[in-house]
C-alpha cells in the first residue's frame, strides 16, 4: 500500500518485542529509505545485514551511501 508513515510504528514494535527480527529490520530500512531517511534506513539495513550478511536488501547500502554523499 505504500504506506510508509504508517508502518514504522508497526515495524518498531516489532523490534521492540524481537530486536534481532530481520525482517522487521530490512522493513524499516526500507521503510526509512521511501520517507527519505537515508542514514537511519542504513542503520537498520546494517542492523540486519549483521544477523544474516545475504539478505536480499544487501543491493540497498550503497544506493544509501551515495544518498548520504550528496546531503
């Protein structure tokens, strides 16, 4: 549905009950990439790469890396 604003408090829930939820972690990082938060989608990207380093999100670190070059 594309609504982001809307399940980033569902996505921190979810982390909040599981801190270690990968898909929870990917979902924010995606989620904070559409609203346009480059560098906290890295954190959570980075978050969840530590728990599982071939999550199919990998593609997304650099496209946020060049976002935080040009800010």
């Amino acid at each position: 549905r594309e609504d982001y604003a809307a399940a980033l408090p569902d996505l921190d829930r979810a982390l909040e009950l599981n801190p270690r939820h990968v898909g929870a972690l990917s979902g924010r990082a995606l989620t904070l990439h559409a609203l346009g938060r480059p560098a906290e989608a890295l954190v959570a990207l980075d978050a969840a790469l530590s728990l599982n380093p071939w999550l199919g999100e990998r593609h997304l670190r650099p496209v946020l890396l060049q976002e935080l070059e040009e800010i």
